[in-house]
C-alpha cells in the first residue's frame, strides 16, 4: 500500500522529517494493514475471552540515509507492507521514497496483547486470538535479527555491541503525561520511548548541534500505569568525527523494571 504526503509543520522537525512522527504514522498503517489482513472494516480486536486486544510493538528498527533531506513542502511516498509470522505475531515494512531515492526504511514486529486486570498496564501479557486468520510466513531475516538483539541486550550483553565504551552519564527521569505520551487504549505510546531517549540525550550534550538519526533500534518489554517515573540511562557509548552511537535502557522506577532498550546512531549535521 502506497500513501503520499507533503512534509508540513506535523511532520518536520529541527533536523529534517520527524522521527517521532514517522514511528506514529507507520504505526498507525501497521495497524490499519492488521484489519485488512484479518479482513475486518475496523479494529476492533478480541481475545479468545471477549477482552479488548492491542498490537504491541516488540520491536522496530529504523534506517535512513538522511531524514534531513527532507524540508517544507517536499513530497514524498510512504510505502508498506505486512505479513503474519505467528499466531499473534506480525511483521510490517515502510518505505520512505521521495523521487526515486529511497530515504528511509522501518520495520516493526507487532504482537497482540491484553491486560491481565482493567486499567493495569503491568498486567499487559500476550494474548490468545483464535480467531485470526491468514497465513503464517517464516519470519524475515530482519525480524529475526530483531529478536536476537532483543534477547541479548535484555539479558545485558555487552558483546551484542561492543565498539561501545562504559557511559558514567547520570540517568534522566522522566514522568510520563497523560496528555502527551499515552495513546487511547491507555498504553505508554510506543512512540514515546524514542522521544524519551532523544530529550535524555539533549540533557546529556545540549551544548552541541543536535545530530541526525541514521539508524535507531528500540525493544519492548513492558509498559507502565500513569503515575510510574521512567528512569532513562544510558549504557554505551561511543563517539568519533562523524558521529555518535549509544545504548540506552528505559526502567520503570517504582520497581526497577527494565521496559525497554533502545540504539541510537546518528551522525553531526555542522562540524
């Protein structure tokens, strides 16, 4: 499925196409491709037990050759594509072309999800959906790779990247407002991981010009209730003439809780 956009003030930022807008947009095709594949006019989602289900992202990876060539008015094409590689378990491509140059790619490993008890987002666990339909594919190289990483920076492997130096950054709390990083099914949005990470980064360098994502990777593996403080630190670094690159875990404070890990690289725009 192809979508076309003129870049205005909701998808720009500072360096260029908004990141943040563009994990939202894909997220929100990722989820109108899931009723289409289920072929259902709405997504309206239930469990084996009547209750309401989500597609949670696992994980996503980001890749661009520069999202700050893109500027006010440019046209470009969102292209994507889905595909079932388990029985709750789904697996989506989006394309960024403008003309003929391809400026990004995401991808983006979904499963649904329920919660355990009404409003508690600590109980939210895989759920059981009998119901959907169409076939299941093996898993794509990149959703496998995805997994992988998932599995070893959640267990704290530190040969998973190791170019990275030990980071002493303090960490960077955060409380998470309803108003603005929660989605209407009540979720910590998925979205709000990266701008979290992004807004901790600025505290720890904010005297520089900001620089450009090339590629970001963030891993869920849990979420948390209005109220939680999110502890944000980063784990590795490193750091050259063209750029920077860092691990950073998200933790929900009230119990330590790791919920997710994200990696960044970006390169310097002026230097």
């Amino acid at each position: 499925m192809i979508h076309r956009y003129r870049a205005g003030m909701p998808q720009l930022s500072y360096t260029g196409l908004s990141e943040n807008w563009l994990l939202k947009e894909c997220g929100h095709r990722h989820w109108e491709a899931l009723a289409a594949h289920a072929s259902r006019a709405q997504t309206d989602f239930r469990d084996d037990n009547g209750s309401r289900s989500y597609a949670a992202f696992t994980a996503i990876r980001l890749q661009t050759s520069g999202l700050d060539s893109i500027s006010e008015d440019d046209a470009f094409d969102l292209h994507s594509a889905l595909c079932r590689t388990g029985p709750v378990r789904h697996f989506s491509t989006h394309r960024i072309v403008r003309g003929d140059a391809q400026i990004a790619e995401l991808s983006m490993s979904s499963a649904f999800v329920t919660r355990g008890e009404a409003r508690s987002n600590r109980s939210v666990a895989r759920a059981a959906l009998a119901e959907l339909t169409g076939e299941i594919v093996p898993m794509p190289e990149r959703a496998l790779h995805l997994a992988k990483m998932s599995r070893r920076l959640r267990g704290a492997d530190r040969a998973a990247l190791p170019d990275l130096a030990h980071a002493a950054n303090e960490p960077v709390e955060f409380l998470p407002c309803p108003n603005s990083d929660f989605n209407g099914a009540d979720l910590l949005y998925f979205a709000s991981f990266q701008a979290f990470v992004d807004r901790a980064e600025w505290q720890w360098r904010r005297d520089d010009e900001p620089p450009v994502v090339t590629s970001r990777s963030l891993f869920y593996y849990g979420n948390v209730d209005v109220g939680d403080v999110l502890s944000v630190r980063m784990i590795g670094r490193f750091e050259d003439e063209q750029g920077i690159r860092h691990w950073t875990e998200v933790r929900r404070k009230s119990d330590g809780m790791k919920i997710a890990d994200v990696t960044t690289e970006k390169r310097w725009r002026r230097r």
